[in-house]
C-alpha cells in the first residue's frame, strides 16, 4: 500500500471539513486541576478467593550512605536510573492487603498508621482510606495477620486515639516474631537507638494498647483458609510469607523478602539497612526467588509498586519484576 | 546474628500470649466479594498540566491464526507465555486520556462506545463510567482530539442514542485521516469488509451524527497547549501521535504505534491484521521505538496496560516496556 498515492489522491478529492467551531457555544475555561489520586486499591481473584491490595501510599525520601552498607551511592544510582527512576532518592511503596475467603475477611499487614499519615502529610498511612474507598468496614474484619513487626505493617492495628483499629478481629502474629520482640533479655541487647525504638514501639502496640490479645501462628499452618504461613526469616527473626491458593490459582505473598524491587529484587545481594540480619535475609531472597522463577508463581509484593502483583524472571545477576496488568474487570 | 540462637532464646523464655478469642464478640461471617472492580482512572503531571488516565476497559478474544498474518501461532503463544499472559488469547486495553492543560480540558481518543459496551457486557466502553468516577463532566470538555478513525478510537464520540458525547468540545482530526475516510474514491476501493465497516462506521459518525463539524489538524502543530501532533502512520494513513509537554516535562503519547506491547514492543516485526499498511506501521513502530529509547523518554500507550504510562527498553531483537511505578499521591 502507498501512503503517498493515498494522501495525493485524497488531496486531489479536496474533501472539506464543515466550517470550524461556527456552532460551538461558549464556556468557562478548564476545569481545576484535580488534587486527589484515584483511590489505589485494586481487586484480583485466587480461585474463589478475592484479594484486595489496598495501599498505604508511598514514601520518597533522600538517599543516604547507610541505606544499604553493602553498596555504594553510585551503584545505587544506576539501579534507580535503570529503572527509570530518579537518582539520590528511594521511594518505598506499601501494598497491605484485604483478603476474602468467603468464609473469613482478612486484613494482612496494616500500614504506617495514622501518626505517619499525619507526619507525611498523608504520603503514607493511605490504608484506611483506601480500604473505605474499597467499601471494606474495619469492623467487619475477622483475622488481622501480620508478617512481622515492623511500624509498616503492625502501626496501622491502632486507631490515632490508641484503639483497636479492628475491633472485632482476631490478630495472628508469627509464633517466633512475637517471642523475639516480647523478650525483656532481647530487648536489653537492642544494640541501636532503631532496634530500641522498635521494641518499644512493639511493646507499646502489642502489651500497652492490645493487652497481648494475639494468636501466636506457627509456619506451615494455615493463618485463614488457603492462606499458609511460610517462614522467610532474615529480614525479621520471624518474617513470614505466604502461599494463598484456591482451585487452580495461587499466589506467593513475599513480604519483605525484598523491599523495592528497582533495587533489591535486581540486586539480591544487597542488604538494606532494615534487614536484621542481611545474610540471612539474602539466603532467603535467593532461595524464595529462585522457587518463584522456577514454579512461574505470582507474586504479591508488600513494598512493590501498587498493586503489587506480578511475576519474576532471572535479569542478570539478579531477578526483575514483571508486573501483571491491570484487569478491568472482575 | 544467629536466629537459632536467638528463637533458643526466645523459646526458652517462654512468653506466653494471652489467651485467644475470649473477648472477640461474634459477628457475621465474611462480607459477600465485591463485584466490581477499582474505578480505573489515574493522574500525573508532565509539568503544569494534569494527565489522567481513563480505561475504557479491555477486550479479550481467541487467538486466531489472521491475528498476525507474518507470525505464527505458536511464536504468539510463546510471546504470550513469556509475559505470563495465557495462551491462545489475546487481551488488548484501551486507555484513552483527559489532558487538562489549565487552559483547556481535552479527550484524547474515545473508546470503543455505548454499543460495544452493551455487547462486550461492560468489558469495554468505560470511559464515561471511568471518567465520571475521576470527576470529569463531559460537557466541560472542551477540545476532543481524534489519533485516528478506528472504532475503539472513534466510537465514544457519540452517546447511545447517536447524540454527541461531548457536546461542547471542538473535534480536532487528522487532516490526512480525514481525508482519506471522507473520501468517496477510497471508500469505493475498500477490499474487504472490514474496511467497507471502517468507512460506514466514520460515515455514520463524522457525516450522519456530526455533520462534518469536525477540525482537521495538521502534523507538527500544537492541537491543544503542549500537545503537538506528530506523524505515525502506517497502522492508517492518517496515524497520529503526539509529544506532551510542559516545563521540563515530556510524554510521547503513541496511539497505536504498538498494540499490546506484549506482542507488538516484543516483536515490532509482527503486523497485525489491523495495521492498513503492515510495511510502514512497522518502519513507524522501530523509528519511534529507536527514538523512544534513545531519548529515555516516557511513553502513554493507548494498548497498554492501564494506566499504560512507562518508559521503553531494547529487548533482544525488541522492545520492553517499563510500566512507571503507581504514585499514591498527587
């Protein structure tokens, strides 16, 4: 086919448009600019299950030296670069998720909570408002299950005012997280004002305001139907993911096995500053993504992106998220 | 740090969590699953002006052995596999946008109409649902800009009942594109029927329902503040696509320059049974591709994956497309 035939004979027809804008009435100017985000949650189905990855919102802040030990600021640079991201700043997404079995409404994982909503001026601490948007009621919730004990994923059970922000729920916590942080011996070691600040604030969410009121899981076990609790220690004493299947679907929830994934699913070897202990938390990086590669699973990443649901593929000396695209429909 | 030792600890230390369940009153079983999905609309600036994303939602379909006449059907199925997508089907989005320059409140492209929506059962044809949900009235739109005269692209001109969809907006065409389908000549040459469908169906929009009262544009012109048209065809004669920018700002908004870039980045040697001129879509598709990743550019993809806004890299013999992070926040 010839374009230029085409456009020469379509010329030479000298087809002409009506006159221009003679009937178009007069109004105002654009509208405003908007000044809210849509609301980021995000509906997919795992066999008769329906997960819902609500998020928290996201965090940008400078890169520091300290950010990850085991790499310099420049490496660091080009992996943000290579990602298309911009250079001196680490931007650390938060996906909680709800999840309804049918039987069960669960809340895993529940954001940075309403004082870091306050102190980011509402860059974080996104999860109740968007679980609102995504018509989900707090107090509907049955099962709260939490990965680990971090202020990202445990500060959001407490309402502003210090109540449960789940009234009626159960929480689940993993069985070895929850002695490590509830151990006054621990506690004493903490050999940084960081690991102090956390067990204080794990004391203060866990022993002040929630009175202990916990269910202790073990690994291997299911936290609610077809949610199994896998341990992927390192990050955490007690980190833990997840294997959540229903009929033929099935999804790997990682966690934090990596934090952002321009960064540490690319660069497995390194070892963020959060991790509390980096080599083993790199042993298990390795091992939980080599599986996923290996079986083609989805996964559903804490600190990816939103929604935060994809699958991996080997890049290099590393692993790349590929995230899965966004269905329109249910 | 050795977690054997320290769960020993932890173990040995014996804390004991409180009893479970006792204080949980009862209350209904689960919430029923939702069934609908997340209003799919998305914002973010290119300097002063405002982008949103606004799906028309998604259309798939079995893959047939016409779908791309110079590629086999299992070169497709192993395209498909490795961006995890299922095989023998295809998926193609649809994200037209609303730019809001300040000055102006413009649509940029159409979706696939009230009709496809009614026979796709909501699949497809929801712009205006999405767009009403990201707060846009379309009688303050004030300018439509049209890439090309292909139904998905077209069809939402017109509400259901054949009355403009957006009845205060000037309509800005391709002055080629126009030509070529306003002309009688052309239409008398069509070959098949899908072509004698493409040119009842702009028949019936632009001269029945709009009464010509259409704009044509020229390439290389500004068709809204920092929205300048530039030339791709091949997939029709009058392809248009467009660089957004303000500030320091810059998007190239590509239209069709790919479909699913799945299929298309992966392989920009596949031409689709939908590209009019297979040859030149493709010297199209790897010249803008080429400039796109040499210029680091982002890229808004009419096909891609909502909200289909992302950068593109060199991927073997093809092209990769990056999808930009979300952003919770304005």
């Amino acid at each position: 086919m010839d374009l230029t035939r085409r456009d020469a004979l379509a010329g030479a027809a000298g087809i002409a448009a009506a006159p221009l804008l003679a009937n178009i009435p007069a109004h105002a100017a654009a509208v405003p600019l908007a000044d809210k985000q849509a609301p980021s949650f995000y509906r997919y189905k795992v066999g008769d299950i329906q997960v819902t990855a609500v998020s928290d919102g996201a965090n940008t802040f400078p890169l520091a030296d300290s950010f990850v030990p085991n790499a310099k600021k420049d490496e660091i640079n080009a992996a943000l670069d290579k990602a298309f991201q911009p250079k001196d700043k680490v931007t650390i997404y938060f996906a909680p998720l709800v999840i309804n079995t049918g039987s069960k409404l669960v809340v895993l994982d529940t954001g940075n909570g309403p004082e870091a909503f306050k102190s980011s001026k509402g860059a974080v601490g996104q999860f109740p408002a968007n679980m609102a948007a995504a018509g989900f009621d707090p107090k509907a919730v049955d099962t709260v299950v939490i990965s680990h004990f971090h202020g990202d994923h445990v500060n959001g059970l407490l309402n502003a005012d210090g109540t449960p922000a789940f009234p009626n729920a159960e929480i689940l916590v993993p069985a070895t997280e929850w002695k490590f942080w509830m151990d006054d011996g621990e506690m004493s070691r903490a050999s940084n004002d960081r690991m102090k600040g956390l067990f204080k604030n794990n004391r203060n969410i866990f022993e002040a305001a929630l009175k202990k009121k916990v269910t202790p899981y073990e690994w291997g076990k299911e936290v609610a139907p077809g949610l199994l609790a896998v341990e992927t220690v390192g990050h955490t004493p007690g980190h833990t993911s997840y294997v959540l299947s229903s009929g033929s679907g099935k999804v790997f929830i990682q966690s934090d096995v990596t934090n952002n994934p321009y960064l540490f699913a690319a660069n497995p070897g390194w070892h963020a500053f959060f991790d509390q202990d980096g080599d083993i938390a790199e042993k298990t990086r390795r091992r939980v993504y080599d599986m996923i590669v290996a079986e083609k699973l989805q996964v559903q990443g804490f600190h990816y992106p939103f929604p935060g649901i994809g699958n991996v593929v080997k890049d290099g000396d590393g692993y790349r998220v590929v995230p899965a695209p966004w269905n329109t429909s249910l």
